[in-house]
C-alpha cells in the first residue's frame, strides 16, 4: 500500500472514531429474563446478560443496578463502575445521583465519589443546577457543592424547570426562582411543574395553565388535566381522556378511558381495556392489544402481555423483544 493510501485509511479510520465518539455511548433498554435483568440493543440483540435483581434505565452513561440487595451502577459495556453499596440510588441527572446510606440521602459522581454527604431526610434529581432536599422535615434546594441555595422552608417542592419550582406553604402552592425569590406567590390549591413554558394549576373551583408571571393563559374547566407534551397536554372530561393544544383548543377528541403523555409523537392510550399508541393527529397509530404501555423513549416502548411479561415494540407496532418474565 502506498503512503498516500495508507494516509487515506489512517483519516477514513479516524473520521469513524470521530463519529462514534460524537454519537456517544449506546441506547440500551433494560429486559427480564428468568427473573433477572439485563439489557438489550434497538434491534433486540441482548449487549448485557440478564443479572440483576433490579435495574434501571441508562442516564449519562449510568444505570442504577441492584445486587445483594444494594444498589450500585454499571456503564453500556455492563462493567460495575460504583459498586453496590448504597441502600437505595437514583439515575443520574447533571452529572450527579442521589443515594441513601444509613437511612440519609446525599449524592455522587459519575465515578462513585461521594460529593455530597448523605445527611437529608430526602432528595430529589438535580435540575436546572438544584436540588430538592428534605431536612427538618422542610424542603430547600442545594447546589451541585451541596450547599443550600435555598434554605429548607417548603412544605413540599417540585423540581425546577423552565427557571421555577413549584413550592408548598402552607397547603398553598406557589412558584420561586433559583434563587428562592418568590416568583408567583402561593395562591393555589394544586400545582404541576412547568412544562414548555406553562404550569397547570387549580385555584378553588378555577383551573388551568398559567404562564412564568402565574397569569392565566388557558381555562381548563375538565375533570383533570397533565402537563405539556410534544406541544399537547392531556384532559378529562364525562370520563374519557382527549388532548389539548397550547391555545386550549381541542385536538383530540375525549375518548380514551385514559392516556399518558405524548413522547417521540405518539402518546399510549387504553380503550376497552387494552393499550395502544395514538399519534398527534388523532390517529391510531398501534391498535389497543396490549395489557399495559410506557411511553416511547428512544424509539421504543415498553410493553406488557400476560401476566407480569414485557416486551418492547418499535413505533410501527412490531416486537424487537417478545415479553418475558
């Protein structure tokens, strides 16, 4: 081979590492089998055997796995990265996980280095740079040092999204910044987390979505409503689920004896007792047959046949992994 050819190899070969690099680590999707689980590719193809007594999705390039009764977390290569140790442990969100050792909650890195001290009553996912945490029987936030950002003061607390949290006082929800500056004083008997950029919330017999200046933006007179999604949110009304646009028109008509939220465009639904998959338009895109749905994520969905088996269906309805137990 000629230097000029081998050179050509050396970029080809490079410019693939490059782009493997950039895709980042796989998409993998926790199974059962044999009462034990592991993980599999989008295609099916089983990249982690099957035991685990627990497992949980990837985040960041961890799973929380448990063994022994102890949780730890594994990287896409299926190696033990933080060994199993903690009581119980969540995935990984902005770098960090809360875990719970000695019946107290603190966090970790990515590399299982304890960065902030076990010492709350409970801890929330980080978001938007805080977390919520529960000292004194009080909510506040931290920040990734695990110093207060807002000192504990809530009766309860959401996670932070779109720059505001939703936080409880006296049986009265309102909505602070990062700063815990009140943002929209508590004035509501119910309170969602805001979701592409509105809140759904209920004042007495009043009941909508308010904008970050805790404006009314859309009337919501139905039995029950969920959060954005996908640009849709979903309601109920006479005991049929249906969705709404973020104008308050209806798009989908109430149907569903109930629904979920829309993921990758489509959203599961229930109708006569079997699950299916809807898309944004109103269209059935999987017909109901299943016993239970999740919603979409990264392609694929997790769903149930027969009694506490599994499987996943792509979004034209076919199996890549058959339920199992």
């Amino acid at each position: 081979m000629t230097k000029a050819r081998l050179g050509v190899g050396v970029l080809i070969a490079g410019a693939a590492v490059v782009a493997a690099l950039a895709a980042g680590p796989p998409v993998l999707f926790p199974v059962t089998q044999n009462e034990r689980i592991g993980y599999i590719d989008q295609a099916g193809k089983i990249v982690i055997n099957p035991q685990f007594e627990e497992a949980g999705p990837f985040s960041e390039g961890r799973a929380r796995i448990v063994l022994g009764r102890r949780a730890g977390y594994i990287d896409p290569a299926g190696k033990i990265v933080v060994n199993p140790q903690f009581e119980r442990g969540r995935d990984f969100k902005e770098g960090l996980a809360a875990i719970r050792m000695d019946d107290r909650w603190g966090y970790i890195d990515r590399d299982g280095k304890i960065v902030i001290n076990p010492q709350f009553d409970d801890a929330g996912d980080f978001a938007e740079g805080r977390a919520r945490v529960k000292a004194g029987g009080r909510w506040g936030f931290v920040d990734s040092g695990g110093k207060f950002a807002i000192n504990p003061q809530f009766d309860d607390a959401g996670d932070f999204s779109d720059g505001l949290a939703r936080v409880e006082l006296g049986d009265l929800w309102g909505f602070v910044d990062t700063k815990g500056t009140i943002a929209i004083n508590p004035q509501f008997d119910r309170a969602a987390d805001f979701s592409e950029g509105l809140a759904f919330v209920r004042q007495g017999d009043r009941k909508g979505f308010v904008n970050g200046k805790g404006e009314f933006k859309i009337e919501a007179n139905y039995d029950d409503v969920g959060s954005f999604s996908d640009g849709l949110a979903r309601f109920r009304m006479g005991g049929r689920d249906g969705y709404l646009d973020k104008t308050g028109k209806i798009a989908i008509n109430p149907q569903f004896e109930s629904a979920g939220d829309f993921t990758e465009g489509l959203a599961w639904f229930e109708l006569d007792d079997r699950y299916g998959f809807v898309d944004k338009g109103g269209k059935i895109a999987i017909n109901p047959q299943f016993d239970e749905a999740r919603p979409f994520e990264n392609g694929l969905a997790h769903v149930k046949l027969g009694r506490g088996q599994w499987g996943y269906v792509d979004k034209t309805g076919k199996f890549t992994w058959n339920p199992t137990k």
